[in-house]
C-alpha cells in the first residue's frame, strides 16, 4: 500500500504539472524557468533538512554519484526534450519519452544487475502499445524532415539521460543515502548545471513576476518536484527503476483526463483502447510475480 500510494502520488502530480507548465511560457526561456524550479526546490528540501537536523553529510564519492543523479534526471534531460518539443508534436514526444520504461530494464539489469520479471516486460511492453494508440493521431502526423529527424534523436538523447539518471538514484537509495538529501543536492548541483548552460548560450536568466508565473513555479517546485520527486526516487529504491519508470507512461494519460474535464478534450476509439491497455499494463508491472 506503500509503495501504491508513492506510485499514484507520482502519476497525478506529474499528470497535473503540465497546467502549471503553460504559464511558465513567454517571458523566461524554458531552461530559465527549470532552473529556477530546481533551485527553489533544493533550498526548500535544505530549509526542511536543517530545521529537522537531517542534512546527514555524503562522502566525495556519493556526491559524485549525487552530481551524476543531479546532471541526468533534473537538467540535462531537461535540455533535450524541450529542445525536441520545439518541433515535434506533444504526443510523440511522450511515446518516445515513455521507451525509458524498457531502457530503466536493460540499464538496471547492466549497470545494477537488477532481475527483470517476465510479467514486468509483458506490462511494460503493452503500455508502449498502448502510449501509441493514445497519441496515434500525432505520430501519424510526423514528417520525417532533417530538423524533425534531429529532434526525435534529441528526444531520444533526453530520455536515455533521464534513464541514467533513474539508474543514479536506484544506486544511491541503494547505499542507504537518505533520498531528501539525495534529491536536494542533485537539484542544486543539476539548477547550477542550467545557469551555466544558459549563460554559454547567451540566454537571458531572469524572473517574470506575474502572478501566473509565480505561482505556477511555486507549484511545479513545491508538488512537481519535492514532493513528486521525493516520492518517485523513494519508488525506485523500492520497487526499481523498471516498475517505478511505468509512471512515464501514466502521467501523459492523466494529463488527458484533465484536459478533458477541462478543456473539452475529444477522445477517440484507439485513444480508449490505448488507455485500457496503458491500465492493463500498469496493473502487470505492478504485479511481484517472478514467472
């Protein structure tokens, strides 16, 4: 039940986040925003861990380990897939997003050694299914033209970073690293990485001070990382990358339900033949069977 309620935590957070995200555009470049979000992030888990006095000290080592966490699941991947999202559909960008299901399988079995269930690659592979029926429309729609070529590479690029930013964290929860601590130096270290990168690129860093953008960064760094986060790295030291990443294929399928309820958003046949095998498979992966 645990394990249950860090999972749905997880998906509806994340399945929520993207309301919140339409109002960080305009003003500040995409990379600005997430920078400020991971950073008010990290100092919020700080403010939390030195008032509880639980800011327990990490060896040299483990904040390399926590660098890695940091550079691959709360920046870099970040840099890729708005990059790509900048010239392919929504709906493709979350079908390629969700292959990390298959990639957090195989890299957990290198990297980990982490035993991959038959009943997790059944699930895993008719939720993929089911991703591509849900968003078919969009990728019937894409072109294969050199920039849209480039982008899916890109797309892919960030998805395999935020892979290996899973494997990170799988290695740090499990060396006992307390996930708080974990999660708030990463985001610090993986905000610091977005500065620089914005300052190299002769990006503008700078804060829009409307309402809107306020508070929508005030909720993605409060409930879409601190808490979502919290809750998704402390799944992967649970139950494993492999199972814990079948939210990327969740959270896309939540966002359509509440755009439906507010903005009109019209399902069709495959759409809900693609959402009952998205749950089929959720209920597989979550399954302990072994066979």
């Amino acid at each position: 039940m645990n394990n249950l309620l860090l999972y749905v935590i997880t998906v509806v957070i994340w399945g929520s986040t993207w309301i919140a995200i339409k109002f960080q555009l305009g003003t500040v470049a995409p990379m600005v925003s997430i920078a400020h979000r991971s950073m008010l992030a990290a100092l919020l888990i700080f403010l939390y861990l030195v008032l509880r006095r639980r800011l327990s000290p990490l060896s040299g080592r483990d904040h390399g380990m926590v660098f890695m966490q940091g550079l691959c699941l709360f920046s870099g991947n970040y840099i890729f897939i708005y990059a790509a999202s900048a010239e392919l559909p929504s709906g493709l960008v979350a079908v390629v997003f969700s292959t990390q299901v298959i990639l957090n399988m195989v890299n957990g079995a290198i990297f980990l050694r982490l035993p991959t269930s038959s009943m997790t690659l059944l699930g895993a592979g008719i939720g993929l299914v089911g991703m591509l029926a849900v968003f078919l429309p969009q990728v019937e729609s894409f072109s294969l033209t050199d920039a849209s070529l480039r982008a899916l590479l890109l797309c892919f690029l960030g998805t395999c970073c935020a892979s290996f930013g899973n494997i990170f964290a799988a290695r740090n929860s499990r060396d006992g690293l307390p996930v708080l601590v974990c999660n708030a130096w990463g985001m610090l270290y993986g905000a610091v990485t977005l500065y620089l990168a914005a300052l190299l690129t002769g990006t503008p860093i700078v804060l829009d001070w409307n309402v809107s953008y306020i508070a929508s960064l005030l909720y993605l760094a409060v409930f879409g990382s601190v808490i979502a986060f919290w809750a998704y790295v402390t799944l992967i030291g649970q139950i494993g990358p492999g199972r814990a990443a079948y939210s990327s294929l969740m959270f896309p399928v939540v966002a359509l339900l509440i755009s439906t309820l507010f903005e009109g958003y019209q399902w069709t046949l495959p759409g809900l033949a693609g959402f009952a095998l998205v749950l089929a498979g959720n209920w597989l992966v979550m399954q302990r069977g072994k066979g």
